[in-house]
C-alpha cells in the first residue's frame, strides 16, 4: 500500500543561507524570490540609434528601458544579458519593423557568435518580427540581440511598448 505524506513548509533555504530560495503564500502558490527574470524595452532614447527608423546594425542592441532586472543578469552599456547560474534559459525578442519594405531581419547571439535564431519580415507595412529561443547556459555565458538588416519603427514605440526583450531562467 502506498502511503501519502504531507510536508507543510512556508520557505525553502540552502543550508547555512538566510536567503529563501522559495517560498509557499497562504494560498499555496510557490515564488522563487531570487530567480532570474529580465524585461528590457527599446525606446527613442536608446543611446544607439533614436532616430526613426533604428537601422544600426552589427552592434549588440542596448535596450534601454529596464522594467524588471530580477537577479542583475542585465546591463544596459553593453546590451548583454549575463546567466549568473548554470541553466536553461529563455528569450523572446519582438519588434515592430517599420512600413519601408526592406528586408530585416534580427539574431539572437550567445557569446557573441550568432545562434542563428532570428526574426524576419519584408512587408511594406507595419509588422511584428518575433524570435523566441532556449539555451543551455552555463554561468557567465551571454545573450544579446543585433539587427542584421533593414529598419525598425521606434517613432510608434516611443515607450518600448512594440520592441522588447524578455529573458528568464526556466530551470
């Protein structure tokens, strides 16, 4: 007969550490207060390229409007998302390309060689470029994302609210 067991526990800390690694509310629902989540937005007042549309490309992008930067794995000066632990981590990168009818195209880049992941459109109107991956990262490891061609709308996003980057640890 098996036999059921109940473990009742509000905190979860390595030992010797008076950081809780996870924590169960009233409610039951499980938080990881120290993982590794990063949202980053590119604005007209990136230090790149604010002019409308942003066309530099073969540079790491500086999202610059940091939203969350949970666990500091994120730093604006040099476009990097940094992993401070080993793990399986995951982008998502979205941009509104601009109506020109070039062809552009983004990449999601780790440790500077280019994962050949991307982004792509060549309509001439306005359209999402979405690029979404998973990597095994070891700590220290980096991501960042370049354009590689063509031109992004900035004008509309003056916020960010059409081109971002999101990073976290899945496990």
């Amino acid at each position: 007969a098996r036999m059921a067991s109940i473990l009742n526990v509000d905190k979860i800390r390595a030992t010797g550490s008076t950081t809780d690694g996870l924590t169960v509310d009233s409610n039951g629902r499980v938080l990881q207060p120290n993982g590794v989540f990063v949202y980053a937005q590119l604005t007209t007042s990136n230090a790149q390229d604010s002019s409308h549309p942003y066309t530099t490309t073969g540079t790491d992008i500086r999202f610059d409007e940091v939203k969350v930067n949970r666990g500091s794995a994120y730093t604006e000066s040099n476009g990097r998302f940094t992993a401070p632990v080993a793990g399986i981590y995951r982008i998502h990168v979205n941009f509104l390309k601009s109506n020109t009818g070039t062809d552009t195209y983004f990449s999601i880049y780790k440790n500077g060689s280019d994962s050949l992941v991307r982004g792509y459109n060549s309509t001439a109107e306005y359209a999402p470029m979405i690029a979404e991956a998973f990597f095994d990262l070891a700590a220290n490891d980096y991501l960042t994302v370049q354009m590689v061609q063509g031109d992004i709308n900035i004008t509309a996003s003056t916020t960010g609210q059409y081109n971002h980057a999101l990073f976290e640890l899945v496990g």
